[in-house]
C-alpha cells in the first residue's frame, strides 16, 4: 500500500556552498529516488540551522522559542525519517548542531529512524559520527540507522562515498515505511519516563492531586 512520508532534513552547515548541506541533500536524494521506486511518496523539508542561530541561542538560555524554532520542532515532530548533518570542528560536533538538539524537548524524537552524518576537512574526524553524535540520539531516544555517513575532502570522489550513502538511505527508508515511530509512540507511550511538562502535556497520568504533588506546589498533605 502506497504512503505519504515526511523526511526532514537537519544541516547546521555554515558556509556557501556547504559540504555538509551536499552531504544531506545527497542522501535526501536517494532516500526520495528508493521510495518512489518502493511505491511511496515523501515529502522533503530541510532545517537549515544557519538561519535560525539566533533563536537557538534565545531558547538556550531563557527557553523562548521564536517562529522559526517552533516551525523546526512542529516538522521534527510530525517526520517519519530524519537525517542530521553537521560539520566538525577541533574534533567535536558544530556548537550550533548540538545547541539544536538540547533545546528540543526530550520526547520529541522518541523511536524516529535518523541518518547521522558529518563533514570534515580531514579523515582524523571520521570517529565524531559513531562516538559523539551516536550517544546524543541515543540520549534523545531516537533509532540511528547502522550506517552513519562521513566525509572528508578526499572523500567526494570516492565511489565508496556513495555506497554508505546508498546503504544508510535504504536503512532509513525501510524503518520509516515500516511504521516503526508511529507503533512505538503509539504503543508504548506510558512505559517511557518523561519528565514533567514535556511532551506537549501528554503526561496526563502524573496525578497532580497526590500529597506529594500538592506539598511540591505549597500545599499541605493530607
């Protein structure tokens, strides 16, 4: 049966033209070019995170989200599939990629399906994908492919680039026609731990007329 699914696209490239945008869009192509040949249709909405530098560091520290951040968390949320690029720099993740993530609400990507993937100007920083960025989507719940994607100037002309790209493609598109997200959210919501206030409210089982709550909020026990 045919589906209409949603991938976005997370790129905190910051130059023009961008090796890490080129990264995304390459594997955005062909997660597009698999589905339609499995009989789907997807819907490709990329979060360039250049543009909203601003309003991340205003949810930093004072937890404000202008428009634009919100618009980027409403496409987060609704996404069957992620793919999340981000440069390298002195071994480590961009500030603004990771600055991104912490500001989201800790239940927002429980069980979506996430290509992850990094550039960089040398080999020596092929490890950030596996060793870094794995353990933050693990931190956020999400289900990374097997296949993380890096790539290196030297890498743009190697034909080795493109089959991971091709391998991680076909990882993701599995799980998101599979449903998997959706099933999981759905299913097993409850038997997850959230925190208070998070998930737009969804804790509605958290009793707020317990001593304990009503001690917490002033009140007096029973």
């Amino acid at each position: 049966m045919s589906k209409n699914l949603s991938l976005v696209v997370v790129t905190a490239g910051t130059s023009d033209p961008s090796s890490t945008r080129l990264l995304a869009d390459r594997t955005a192509e062909r997660v597009s070019a698999l589905t339609g040949r499995r009989g789907h249709t997807v819907a490709v909405q990329v979060v360039d995170l250049r543009q909203l530098a601003t309003e991340i560091t205003t949810a930093m520290i004072s937890q404000l989200i202008g428009p634009k951040l919100r618009a980027a968390i409403t496409a987060l949320g609704e996404a069957d599939g992620i793919v999340a690029s981000t440069p390298v720099y002195k071994a480590g993740a961009s500030g603004l990629f990771t600055s991104f993530f912490q500001v989201l609400d800790n239940d927002l990507l429980i069980a979506k399906p996430v290509v992850l993937a990094a550039t960089a100007g040398t080999a020596r920083h092929a490890l950030v994908v596996d060793d870094q960025l794995r353990s933050l989507f693990a931190y956020l719940r999400t289900v990374a492919v097997p296949t993380s994607l890096f790539a290196s100037t030297e890498d743009w002309n190697d034909p080795a680039l493109n089959k991971r790209v091709d391998r991680a493609a076909l990882e993701l598109v599995v799980l998101m026609e599979s449903g998997f997200a959706q099933e999981i959210r759905g299913e097993s919501w409850h038997s997850y731990q959230h925190e208070f206030g998070s998930a737009g409210g969804t804790e509605v089982s958290i009793n707020l007329d317990s001593d304990l709550m009503r001690l917490a909020t002033g009140g007096s026990a029973n």
